[in-house]
C-alpha cells in the first residue's frame, strides 16, 4: 500500500481520461515520486467527459482512488503493486462547474491528457479543428455550460487569467505525433472561437509539452481481479495489467513548475520528435504490419502470432528495411536494440494482448504511424514493398470476412464507409487507397501501387501465410 500520505496537499495534476494507459504509466510515475518525496504537491485528480467514464467513477470512488497495476514478465514473474497517486475523480456531467474550478484553483499546475487520437476532434474531411461538431458547437453558445474537454479547459484558463493566477501546463500523452503541438492548435483554436483575448493569453503564457508514451497495456482481462485477489487478498474494481518495461520521453516546457520526473526514470529532452518517431514508426506501425497478417493467419493473441517465424521475419523486415531508414539519429538509443527489444515486447505471452485491440480503429492509426513511412520511402526512392504488403493486409482484413469465410468484426468509426471500398478494391484495386484523406495520393504512385496490388491479389487468391512465405522468403 502506499507509504505516502495521499492527503496533505489539494492536487498539482488534473487528467482528462483515466484509462488503463493513464493508470499503468503517467499515474505509476507519480505514485513512485510520491514515494521518494511524500511532501511534494503532485497527486492527480483524474476528470471523466463521457458517459462510458461513470465505469471508472464507479471503480475508483468506493476504493478511495487506489487501484492495482500487475506487471508480467516474460519469464512468468509477476509484480502486483497498488498506485496511490490518485486522490480524486471527478464526473463532468455531474458537476462541470466543480470541475472548472478544480482546473482554475492556483495548485492546479499541469492538466494532462489522454484522450485518444480521435479526442482531439480533427475533421476527418478537412483535417482542421471542427468547429461544428455538435458537442463543440453547444460549448461555443454564450453562456454555455462548458461539457467538452475543449470547453472544460478553457473556461478554467479563463478565469485563471481573470484572477491573475499563472496559466497552467496542458500536457498530451496520448499517442500521436506532436502531441503537444497537436494540443497547442486544438484547445487556442477552440478559444479564439469562443474568446479571441483569451486565445492569445494562451499563445502567450500555456505551454505544451511534447511526449513520447510507450508501454503496452492491454484492455483489462476478466479473469484479472480473480487472479490478483487471490494472489494478494485484495479485492480491486477495475485492475490494470502491463508489461515490465516502460518509456517516458518528455519536452522539459512547463509553464508554472513540474514534478522531479526524471528521479523516477522519465527522459527530460529538449526535443522529443526523434524519440517520437522511432516509437511511432517501429512500435505502432510495427503493431499494424503484426495485427491483420496475424488475424488472417487465424491468431488472436499478439504473442503468439509475434512467435510465428514468417511473422517475426515481417516485423523485422520492415522495420530494417523500410521503418528506420526514414528515422533521424535518436540520441542515446541503439536502433537495433530497439528493435530486438520491441520483438520480445511483442512476444510476451504473459501479457495476453489481443490482435482485436492492434486491429481497432485503424483509420486513425494507418495514417499517422504507416502512411508517412510510405510517403518518405517514395520520395527517397525506396521500396515500399513491407508497408505496402501492411496496407493491404489492411483492406483485406477490412472486407469483414476471414479466410474461413467467417464475419470479420471491424471496429473503426469509419467501417462503413471503409468496408464497401475494400470489397470494391477486387475490381478496382485503387478504390480503399484511394481514400485522400486517409492515404493521400499513393493511389497515383505507380511503385507503391505495383506492391500493393501484388500483396492484395495474393492475400485473396492465396491466403496470408502464402503471401507472407513469398514475401519474406529472402528478408533478412
């Protein structure tokens, strides 16, 4: 349990999104912070915005805030600990006012995020904030009571610049590129609609830190609360799993204070993009190039799929041939390392993570961590040979039928949309890539076209583990 009093300082950190990411990674920092420095000012109030979130309410309140977070290893070594570093949780529908005014009270020093790529509400047509979606757009109204995180945020920045309080920190650590640059556009965009002197306060004083966020979590398995109660005793609402390892790469840009986060193993930079990139393009994009090959083949587990032979020689050859020849020098890391860490990561069979997770919402996925690894490639010169044989894969798996002829569940916001255009791409191979938005205009490049056609001609005619032994037979 901790050893910290949890209670002698009002909260430093506000966290729009507590999930399972949230509780296994930035919430375990703090925790050991904590522990290292009882008096120090940083607890977290974590903040639900949508309905789904009264599940999370209803698992931390009866248990004071404290969960457990189990770490499995690959050798069968399992870790079990209680996090205390959340001390409150607030529903925003219940009482969005008591919220505004936990975020524009002066110890409220850094609100953090992790809201998912799709929280940050980028139309999907235009790529610019959307101003008109209807939740934004009943946050914009005079006088209206603020139900977004948008909304939120900014009307507590607001009365903080009324009461000449500092500005607090707005921190993303959801996994996309610029995270922080992201945040920076999205919340002054939302302001300068509703209070254009507020939005360049904003410019002016709120900082947005960049971060790189890395530890696989996967969704909270049934059996889990049975297996820690009956290994510790401890009777726990909603537990987390992870793996072991862990990586926090955050920008050193904070605008009122911070926390001594690199005493507690968090990488305190000057630019994280490097950092980013790497993740991006050799652990993200590494998932998708796993996931529908791995479907196809009739896998459900990540581990095990990453164990196939033909899927490990996929994996690294697309991330030594293809992935980090599109990535700038990353200082202090071996890439190969990396790489040989990232396979082991993805064959740990005690994590027990799905190749449904992996397969979610591709849409937002493709085209932030696969797609600009294509585009750079082309514009280089390179083959695109793996990524492309990835996309495929993709438009395969999106037909919503396996190999068997079995429905194929697609999670993804767009499926409607996306499934017909995979069906239609076996007459028209440019139907799905020729989705601008989502691909840009790799549909009218010649090379990655000759790739993709080939891998999904193959996928259909032969099966994945037939295309996967012609495509990887010479990879090293």
């Amino acid at each position: 349990m901790p050893r910290y009093a949890r209670r002698d300082h009002p909260c430093g950190i506000v966290h729009f999104g507590v999930g399972g990411f949230h509780r296994a990674h930035q919430a375990m920092y703090v925790d050991r912070l904590l522990g290292r420095g009882p008096d120090m000012p940083w607890t977290i109030c974590g903040v639900g915005v949508l309905p789904g979130d009264k599940r999370m309410r209803d698992a931390l309140a009866p248990q004071d805030g404290l969960y457990t977070l189990t770490l499995k290893h690959p050798d069968g070594q399992v870790e079990t600990s209680v996090i205390g570093s959340i001390v409150d949780y607030l529903f925003a529908p219940d009482d969005p006012e008591k919220v505004i005014e936990t975020l524009a009270a002066p110890t409220t020093r850094i609100v953090s995020l992790t809201v998912t790529e799709g929280g940050y509400n980028i139309s999907s047509s235009t790529g610019e904030f959307d101003l008109h979606a209807p939740d934004v757009e009943a946050d914009l109204a005079p006088n209206a009571i603020p139900r977004t995180t948008f909304g939120l945020i900014t009307e507590a920045l607001h009365r903080r610049r009324e009461r000449g309080i500092d500005s607090f920190t707005v921190m993303s650590c959801d996994n996309i590129p610029g995270n922080g640059h992201m945040a920076r556009r999205v919340f002054t965009e939302f302001a300068r609609a509703k209070d254009p002197d507020l939005a360049t306060w904003m410019e002016l004083h709120t900082r947005f830190p960049n971060s790189m966020v890395d530890r696989i979590t996967p969704a909270t398995p049934a059996e889990l609360a049975h297996e820690v109660a009956a290994r510790t005793g401890l009777i726990d609402r909603w537990p987390v799993v992870a793996e072991p390892f862990t990586q926090w790469v955050l920008e050193d840009d904070f605008a009122d204070g911070r926390p001594p986060f690199e005493d507690v193993g968090v990488q305190m930079v000057a630019d994280v993009a490097p950092y980013e990139l790497m993740k991006l393009r050799l652990l993200n994009a590494g998932h998708q190039t796993l996931c529908y090959f791995g479907y196809l083949m009739g896998y459900r587990l990540v581990d095990e799929a990453a164990r196939d032979p033909l899927l490990e020689k996929l994996l690294r050859a697309y991330m030594q041939q293809e992935g980090r020849l599109t990535l700038p020098a990353v200082p202090g890391v071996d890439v190969d390392d990396y790489i040989d860490t990232l396979l082991e990561r993805f064959s740990n069979p005690a994590i027990g993570d799905t190749i449904a997770r992996l397969c979610a919402e591709s849409s937002d996925r493709i085209p932030q961590w696969l797609v600009p690894v294509i585009v750079e490639r082309l514009r280089d010169g390179g083959s695109v040979t793996f990524s492309a044989a990835v996309v495929a894969s993709w438009t395969r798996y999106a037909e919503g039928l396996d190999e068997q002829g079995e429905p194929i569940e697609v999670v993804d916001q767009r499926s409607e949309m996306l499934s017909p255009l995979a069906r239609d791409s076996q007459q028209d191979p440019r139907a799905f890539v020729g989705v601008t938005d989502l691909f840009g205009d790799l549909a009218d490049d010649a090379t990655f076209m000759e790739s993709y056609t080939w891998a999904l001609s193959s996928l259909r005619e032969r099966g994945a583990r037939e295309t996967l032994v012609e495509l990887v037979g010479g990879a090293s």
